[in-house]
C-alpha cells in the first residue's frame, strides 16, 4: 500500500521531446513511489526529475523539452479506518482537483488542490501560456505541494488542461459548468466518460487525460 501514488504528465507542445519528457518524469515517479511519506520527499523528487529533463534535452540538443506534473500519494490511516492524507505535488496547468464526500454521498462540487502556473487566471483566453513545467530552462524551479485529510468516499481527479479548460466553461474553474465534471463521476465513476464529453465539447483542441482516485 506504499506505493498509491497516482500522476499526470502532459508534456508541453511546441518544443521536442514532449513525450519523451512526459514518459521520463512517469517512469522516475514510478520507481520512486514508496519513497513519497511527506512534501518534502515529493518536492524533492520533482527536483531530480527537472535536472534529468534538462540534462537530457542537452545532450539532445532539444531546448525547453518538459512536461507538466501532477501527482498524489495516498496514505491511508489503516488504524481508524475512516480515511487519511494526500499529499499533491504539480508543476504547470495540470490539474488535481477534490471532490469531498459530503457524507450524503458524493459531493459534485470541488476544491482546486493545485496551482496553475499559467495566465488563465489574469487572461482566461490564453490557454497555452505555461509558465512553468519540469524541465523549463532558465529558471528556478517552482513546485507546489500541499497536504489534506481524505474521507472515505472522497474522489480525486487528476487530468490534463484539456480537461478543464473544455468543461469548466465561464473562465478558468469557475464554478459555472462544474457539474459537467461532478455530474459525469456521480453517475457514471468514469474518466473515459469525463475524456469522451471533453472530446465533444470542442472548446480547445488539446491533449485529453483523465484519472479518477476513488479514496
């Protein structure tokens, strides 16, 4: 059970080696996995990871290769039974976010438990404009972590910014269009139904990754 860490990795368009960065950075978490106990270790990881991306873009030749990250590690309180932490870690406009069980059943409203390194927020119209991912040279790098109590019955999704960006309408995840999300794991518990409605909506064209972490 050392090992429940879940991630998304979208590497970043525009420049070589996204994919390879992208499957760099999943390949290095997974082996890694049991080591994340705190947000230290993770942010640490994510460190080691950046100087592999750059030393790999250098030595092919392929400037600003990277990736966006975004990950959790559940450890679960096995003694009370009732839940326990996460720990999330990202860097770019990846996102995780939080869907608390209101105790009623499954709550379709959520918490943003990330931070977008992007200009969404202060421009909403300029989705491609990261400012921030593993492997970006000439510039320190940034890596957000924060840790919350889980419940049981709590859901976690994990997605590209495709995601989001086509379901999550009236500005960068406004409440308005929330449902969309809420509703499709209330009732169907399906990322490839989240990532099929996104397909369908045709806000952005963009890469399409969902994970859903039922806790």
């Amino acid at each position: 059970m050392s090992t429940l860490l879940f991630a998304v990795a979208d590497g970043v368009g525009g420049y070589e080696g996204g994919k390879d960065a992208s499957e760099l950075a999943i390949g290095a978490l997974r082996n890694r996995a049991a080591e994340i106990q705190n947000e230290f270790v993770a942010k640490a990881i994510l460190e080691d990871i950046h100087e592999q991306l750059l030393h790999t873009a250098k030595s092919r030749n392929y400037r600003n290769m990277g990736t966006t990250i975004a990950l959790t590690k559940i450890l679960p309180d096995f003694q009370s039974g009732q839940g326990g932490k996460v720990i999330t870690a990202n860097v770019g406009d990846s996102p995780i976010l939080y869907f608390p069980n209101s105790g009623d059943g499954f709550d379709s409203d959520f918490q943003k438990v990330f931070i977008d390194d992007s200009f969404r927020d202060k421009a909403p119209g300029s989705m491609w404009a990261i400012v921030q991912y593993l492997g970006l040279e000439s510039q320190e790098i940034n890596i957000h972590t924060l840790t919350l109590d889980f419940h049981i019955g709590d859901v976690l999704l994990l997605c590209s910014d495709g995601i989001t960006d086509n379901l999550l309408s009236g500005g960068a995840y406004s409440r308005k269009g929330v449902g969309d999300i809420g509703e499709i794991i209330r009732n169907t518990g399906s990322a490839r139904n989240i990532v099929e409605e996104a397909m369908r909506a045709g806000v952005k064209a963009d890469d399409m990754t969902a994970l859903l972490v039922f806790l």
